[in-house]
C-alpha cells in the first residue's frame, strides 16, 4: 500500500481509490475453487480482541510470546494456541485452523460507530480516527486472505467528523494558522481543530500483504503498529494517529540464540502532515525509520526486555540512499554527525521491560524513552535524563476462567519538560525546556496527519489510568477513572499566566460490549472535567459512543 499511495497520491481522490476496490474484490469473489471458511480473527493493533488475548495470556489459556511487536501476523496469533474452550468468549473466537498450505478467506466484521462530543474534541488511541466536537461517522469493513506464506488484509476505514466551532485558545496565529497547537503553534503539529468545516478521511485502516517463511516475515502495511509493552500509552509508537505507509522484515517468530529467544521488526515508511502543520524548509512529507527487538532470557518465559530506535527526517524524493535505510542502524553523538543532518535528523530511543506471571494472572511493565540523543559521551554520562520521560503498568487478572475474568489494570505516565537548558543563559520558568515529541527542524514533531505517534497525553505532560474490565460469556463491561495533565507547566505559557497552573482533564467512563449471535453490539459514556483548559477557564465534555459490529457469512 504504501508504493501504491506513491505513484496514486497525484491523482483525483477516487482514482486513488481504485486499487483498493480492486483487491477487495479479489478478496470477496476469490477463485471458483477455494472453500470459505471462518476467518482468522481480527487481532488488531489496540483492537478489542488483542486485549482479551493478552488477557488469556496473563491467565496461561495463550502461550507466552513477546507483546512489544504489535501488530501480529496469523502465525502468531495461532503460535500463541489461545484456548478453543475454557475461558469467557470461547466459541466466539479461534476456531482450529486448517492445513496451512490450503487456501482460506473470508470477511472480516463490519463496523460502524457513531461518536459524539458536547463542548471540545476528546478520545484517543482511536486510530486515524479523529472525533471533534458534534457528531463523528465511522464505518470498517473489509476481508482476508491466506494462501501458504502469504496473508493479506484489506480493512479500510472511513470517517467524517461534524467538527462543530468552540472557542479556540489563543496561540498568536491569524487565519487558518489559529487552529494550530495553542502550545507549540510553530514546532508541532497538533492542530486543536481541524478546519471550520467537516473532517473526513478515508484510510487503509488495518490493511497489509504480508509474506512468512523460513524465520523471516516481509510486506508492505498501512496499519497501525505498537512497540513496548504498554496498553494505552506508548511512548515511542502506538495506534493514535492510526497507520501509516511503511514496508517492513523481521523475524517470523522469536529466534533462539542460546542464552535466550530474540524477535525483531525493521521498518521503513513515510509520514504526512495535516493541512494546518508549521512547516518550513522541510516539506510535507517525512521519511521514517525504526527498529525494536525484544529478549526472552532462557527459561523465563514470562520475562521481555526491549529495546525501539525511531527516527524522522525529511524526505528525500527520488534521491534515496542507502544510509536512508541504515539510519536506525547507526549510533553516533551529535558532535560526530554533519551539522544538516544536525538540523533535519530527529529520533527517540526507549528500553522497556515486561513481566507476567501467568501462576498469578499477574503483569508488570515499564518503559522509559529519550527524545534526540546527546552532543557527546560526557553530556550522556551528565545528563541522560535529558528530553526522557517514562511509563509504569500493571495488569490483574482474576476469576474463574471458563465464566469470567476480571481484570484490573493500571498506566502511569510522566513526559514533562527536561531539567536541561538548552538556551545557555537561564532562561524565565515559562521558557524553559521543550516538550516531548517536539522537534526544532522537522517541525512536525512525532506526529501523522495532526496527531501524536504515541500517546495522546504524552506532548509533555502526565497521565494516570485505573481501569475494571470484566469479561463474561455475553461480552464485556468497563469502568474506567483517567487524570491527564495535558498542558506541562513549565513550556509555552503566555506572559500575564501564572506558570504554576496547567490544563488537567479528570475523566470517568463506563463502557460495554455485548454479543448477541453474528452481532457485537458496544456503547460507551464519559464525563470529562478539563481545568483550566488553555490555562484559562474549567469546562466539562460528556463523550458518547454507539456502534456495532456484524459478522458477516
């Protein structure tokens, strides 16, 4: 998908469409020969069934396998054996799958979902989803294949947000520029709304082609990925801004290699920006590239340590090289580095670590993460907290496996502004320091299309996340209590603002899934309270959601 989009994305907006429709209807007719059967299911990146198999893996009903790689691939979902029988939703998902060389298709489920915000636009980790103030239409539908070692996916998602006015913060930009971050309105690209008119978009969704064989995985996505080990707030690369084009290889499966197993992803692709991003001498488009492995000591299965690298830079049109791809490759300090690629070459680097302890339905995982990397050694040695930040998490899970689980689980996350002074002179406190996922040259900061690459409330702030889920034969209900401190206090306050505020949201939500036959049918309500939104009045906005799925035949 992603070399389509290059040599489609001149085109009138329906003609890009094409190869799309194209593969769809290779999916849904398929040869003459081939025997429908029940699809592999849809274990989607941050999607409702990836959590539920975690879930069973915290319990042991799914073998242990490293979760900092995300999405996963058919294999893996099937290497992980999940149990057909003996937990809440069995029947519902996993059926035996048959030889692998035989060919399979079929549907994935149909979705559509209304969302609705009464005063601002709110949500996250919703995918290339972008939910305004008023009314926000969603519709997923799509189908798969698998044939021996290659598997594909076409699930392509569509949305239109009303995207009703409210009063926007003020961020000294006239024109369509006020709509940009009221934080960082020249050096991030975080629109606070997108336009006066209806946003709509229509993406590839969860969409891949993927090839596995001999150890070794290889496609091309347009799928959102997720590395570390968080649930809700990754700090280098999760489902929020959903997918982008990239081409990837790793290794099909983790790889012993003695003291222990190894898995690994290299992955090469291109980020936009939205219509309203601050962009300079670098162009709309960037070029990205990013690595992440996971370990698996010998003889703890439930141990994973990781480590990611992520790096934007401009792109580089037709003239790409080789070091563009080796980028993710090369550990060098800034002083050693030409100082253009000083300027335009921007990257971030976390380790995370995760344990779970199936005996006791019981995890724990943290992650920390730097932004740029040093001028030199000693700098590191001085100051390697420097643009970093972190992220804590727990999981419990009890019950009676065979008629519920019970789950209750935690996220802490802290991305404030870094002690260093980057300025020589000592700067004012409201002028100090740089938000996370904020870069000086590519301006559009760790964004796609407007919105952060990984967790919404990680633009230099801090999160704090308590959640109840309670899985039962008909379905699921969760209870969920979120704090973000959206705003960090020390960054981008306007003069006559008292620094020591900062934009905090409390919000409570409750939200539910129930299985009636072919149906999944989901409703959500949150009340958020925002103090001091843009550092100048307390609102509330109540967050709606309805939806359903169907499993077609």
């Amino acid at each position: 998908m992603y070399f389509v989009n290059l040599v489609t994305r001149r085109c009138p907006p329906l003609l890009r469409q094409v190869p799309l429709l194209l593969l769809m209807g290779v999916l849904l007719i398929g040869p003459c020969h081939a025997s429908a059967q029940a699809g592999a299911p849809e274990v989607f990146t941050g999607g409702e069934v990836e959590r539920y198999l975690r879930t069973l893996q915290n319990v042991g009903l799914a073998a242990p396998h490293p979760w900092g790689i995300r999405g996963f691939s058919a294999r893996e979902v099937e290497g992980m054996g999940p149990a057909a029988e003996g937990h809440p939703w069995a029947g519902r998902l996993w059926p035996a799958p048959p030889p692998a060389d035989e060919l399979r298709y079929g549907l994935l489920p149909m979705r559509s979902a209304v969302l609705y915000n009464s005063h601002y636009p709110w949500g996250g980790t919703e995918g290339s989803l972008w939910a305004g103030r008023g009314l926000t239409a969603v519709l997923e539908a799509g189908g798969w294949l698998h044939w021996g070692p290659v598997s594909v996916v076409l699930a392509p998602e569509a949305f239109r947000a009303q995207n009703r006015g409210f009063p926007l913060v003020p961020n000294g930009q006239e024109g369509p520029n006020r709509f940009r971050s009221p934080l960082s309105p020249n050096n991030v690209d975080l629109p606070q709304r997108f336009g006066d008119e209806p946003y709509q978009r229509v993406t590839w969704g969860n969409s891949e082609i993927r090839v596995e064989g001999r150890g070794v995985t290889v496609g091309l996505s347009g799928a959102p990925q997720q590395w570390g080990a968080s649930q809700f707030h990754p700090l280098v690369l999760g489902p929020n801004a959903g997918g982008f084009g990239h081409a990837f290889v790793g290794t099909e499966r983790p790889v012993s290699v003695g003291v222990g197993r190894l898995h690994a992803r290299y992955m090469i692709g291109r980020l936009e920006q939205s219509d309203w991003a601050p962009a300079r001498e670098i162009g709309p488009r960037r070029l990205a590239s990013g690595l992440v492995a996971t370990f698996t000591p010998r003889g703890l299965p439930g141990v994973e340590v990781g480590a990611t690298r992520f790096l934007h830079r401009e792109w580089p049109g037709r003239e790409l090289r080789l070091d563009h791809f080796t980028l993710p490759l090369e550990f060098r300090f800034k002083s050693s580095i030409p100082d253009y690629d000083q300027r335009t070459l921007n990257q971030l680097a976390s380790a995370f670590v995760r344990v779970n302890v199936p005996e006791a339905g019981f995890e724990f995982f943290g992650e920390v993460v730097r932004v740029d990397h040093a001028t030199t050694r000693r700098v590191l040695l001085l100051e390697p907290d420097d643009l970093a930040g972190g992220m804590v998490g727990f999981r419990r899970v009890m019950g009676e496996a065979d008629r519920a689980l019970t789950v209750i689980r935690g996220e802490a996350l802290a991305t404030v502004s870094s002690h260093r002074e980057r300025t020589g002179a000592r700067p004012p406190l409201a002028d100090r320091g740089r938000p996370m996922y904020q870069h000086s040259r590519v301006v559009q900061g760790h964004t796609h299309r407007g919105q952060l690459l990984a967790s919404p409330a990680g633009h230099g702030g801090h999160a704090h996340l308590l959640g109840l889920d309670r899985y039962l034969a008909w379905g699921r209900w969760t209870v969920e209590l979120e704090r973000r401190q959206e705003r960090d206090r020390t960054t981008g306050v306007r003069p006559g603002v008292d620094p020591a505020d900062a934009e905090v949201m409390w919000a409570l939500g409750i939200s539910g899934l129930r299985y009636r036959g072919p149906l999944a049918l989901e409703g959500g309500i949150t009340a958020a309270r925002i103090l001091n939104r843009g550092l100048l009045e307390d609102r509330w906005n109540l967050h709606l959601t309805v939806g359903a799925r169907v499993r077609l035949p």
